[in-house]
C-alpha cells in the first residue's frame, strides 16, 4: 500500500530495532503529538521484561510465562484479538498432501491443554478458522453463530482430540503413501520461530505427536523472514502459523485458501472452495456470509489447516502513557493520538 501516515520510518536495524518518526507532511500532523516511538525485536522474555522493570520499555507484550507477575498489576490489560493460530500442513509433501495423515496430527493435538497450560488461558480453543470476533449475518451478526448453525443443521465440523484414533489414521496414512513412521520422522520437521515462547510451543506440539502418535519431529527455529521464504518456496511440512484480520469481514481470513493465493502457503486447492469464495467477493448481503460458512465446512471436511488457538492481546503499559488505539483488526497498535507524560 502507498500512502502517508502519522508516522515515517526512520531507523530500522534489521532483527534489532525499528524507530518512527513524526511524519510533518501528514494532513494531520496537529494531532501526532509523539516525535518519535521505537520498537524492539526481542527473542528472549527475560530481556524484555528487564527493559519494561528498568523503564527502558513502555509498553510490553506479556506471554504465559510473566501473566503470574503481571495479571493484578494495574498496568495489565487483555483485550479481543481477532486472530487465529493454526497447524499449516504443506499439501504438496509427499506426507501431508494424504488426508488421513493431515487428520492424525490434528487429532493428536489436545488444543484444551494448549491452551490451559502452555498459553496459562490466555484465549479460546478455536473451533474453525475465522474467529469469532468477525461479523455475521443479519440474523445473527456473529460469524461464528452462524457456523456453528450450520454444523447443527448437518455441516462438518473440525475434529477435536482423539489420541486412538489419531494413531490408526496415521497407520493407514502412511500405508497409503508407502513409508513407515520411520520414513515421516527422518524426512519431516515441525518449522517455528525463534523466541524462547516459540520454542515452548514447538516442544508441547513435538511431545503430543511423540505421545499420541509415536513419531517425533525435530524442531526447526528461525526468524520470521526466513520462515516466509520457507514457506513461498514450499519447502516444509507441518508449521505452526498464525493471521490477523485486516478488516471486519470474514473474507479477511476465508479468502486465504483460495488456489493459487498469495496467503496460501497450505498449497491446497479445491475447485469448491473457490467457487465459494467468488461468491463472497461478488455477492452480497447474508448470501455472501453464508457462502463462507459453507467454505468453512470444507475447510473442517478436507483439512488444509487445522485451527488450534484464538488469542487474547495481553499486555502491560505504563500509566504515563495515554491514548494508544488497539483494534481488534487491522494494525495491532495505532500511535497517532498517542501521549506520554513529562516524567
């Protein structure tokens, strides 16, 4: 997008730190009153929460492993976030593009556990892909209302955790591409990020496939940037990912798994699906929300993806600091009214 914001870039030491600047060109310059705000990219908790303790931060992002310390501070809050995390099986891989596999490390993945112990409650179990902050039907106003409708009416829904029969399917997943448990594991890693949350969950989601299913992934840490390129050249098998809504429309989430899509990193196709998501693009009214329903039973019938967790954004901030816009979708942080107080 090519437009003049509130703020410009101007320092950006690439995995370190990026600094914006008061943008004087901007048509309302009046009301940016900050002359700068900088941002740090940190991997370990530990520092971060140092920097906060030491005032050389304002604002930080609290994980399960500081909501303890901070979760009775007056400085905490956790608002809604209309985001959803999910296993991204690769569809081209020799293993994840059979169904009965995809489905065997969706249901030996206890989502409940993931969240109640690895996120601390942070969140929901997500019960399909588009969470439910999202807008629905006339009748209803609640995307999710509306799906979960249509799955008492008969739609498909995801499968939840069922260790037994996670590890029958995988048997038969695996006779069916002609490798044994020892073939997935030398072949196939799980790919993630490179913070120290990161690798907590990475190792939760390692043990449940190791206990439920009896093989065992080896672990694959690196930066954001280098997981894109992993992922545009196709070259994984199962990830841990996640998206944010850029608007209030569940198209914002459903329009990724279309053929050929630039969000598309599943590599999926389904001629279904994307008659579906034309008619959410083109249509109008409740028939294009209920075409999205109907792309969401397809999503729950073939299993591209699986959806595990819808979060909360929870974080403490300075009492000094004032007016600082969080959304539900779009950025995660809007600076333009933003104010600190003379200290």
């Amino acid at each position: 997008m090519v437009y003049s914001g509130p703020f410009v870039v101007s320092d950006w030491q690439h995995e370190q730190e990026l600094t914006l600047s008061k943008n004087e060109d901007y048509w309302d310059a009046k009301s940016v009153k900050l002359p700068s705000v900088t941002g740090f990219m940190i991997t370990e908790e530990n520092t971060e929460v140092q920097m906060y303790e030491t005032g050389e931060m304002d604002i930080l992002a609290v994980g399960p492993n500081f909501l303890d310390q901070y979760k009775d501070s007056p400085e905490y809050q956790a608002l809604p976030q209309a985001t959803t995390w999910y296993l991204q099986f690769n569809n081209e891989d020799k293993y994840f593009s059979n169904f009965k596999i995809r489905k065997a490390f969706a249901q030996a993945t206890d989502a409940q556990t993931y969240v109640n112990e690895i996120r601390q409650g942070l969140g929901e179990v997500a019960t399909q892909f588009t969470p439910p902050t999202m807008s629905g039907t006339s009748e209803s106003a609640n995307f999710a209302k509306d799906v979960e409708k249509a799955i008492e009416d008969g739609m498909a829904a995801m499968p939840g955790y069922d260790p037994v029969a996670a590890a029958g399917l995988l048997d038969e997943g695996l006779a069916e591409v002609g490798a044994t448990k020892e073939d997935l594991m030398a072949d196939c890693t799980i790919v993630g990020g490179d913070s120290d949350a990161w690798t907590t969950i990475l190792q939760f989601l390692q043990a449940q496939w190791e206990q439920n299913l009896g093989v065992r992934l080896e672990i694959e840490q690196m930066t954001f940037a280098e997981r894109l390129e992993r992922y545009n050249q196709g070259t994984f098998q199962i990830t841990y990912a996640g998206w944010g809504g850029d608007y209030n429309d569940p198209l914002t989430f459903m329009d990724m798994w279309v053929t050929g899509g630039g969000n598309n990193d599943s590599y999926w196709s389904s001629s279904e699906y994307d008659a579906l998501i034309d008619t959410a693009i083109n249509g109008q009214g409740d028939e294009r929300i209920e075409a999205m329903v109907q792309a969401e039973g397809i999503l729950a019938e073939e299993l591209p993806i699986y959806p595990l967790y819808w979060p909360v954004r929870s974080f403490v901030q300075r009492d000094y600091v004032h007016d600082v816009a969080r959304m539900p979708v779009g950025a995660d942080l809007e600076f333009k009214w933003a104010t600190v107080d003379e200290q």
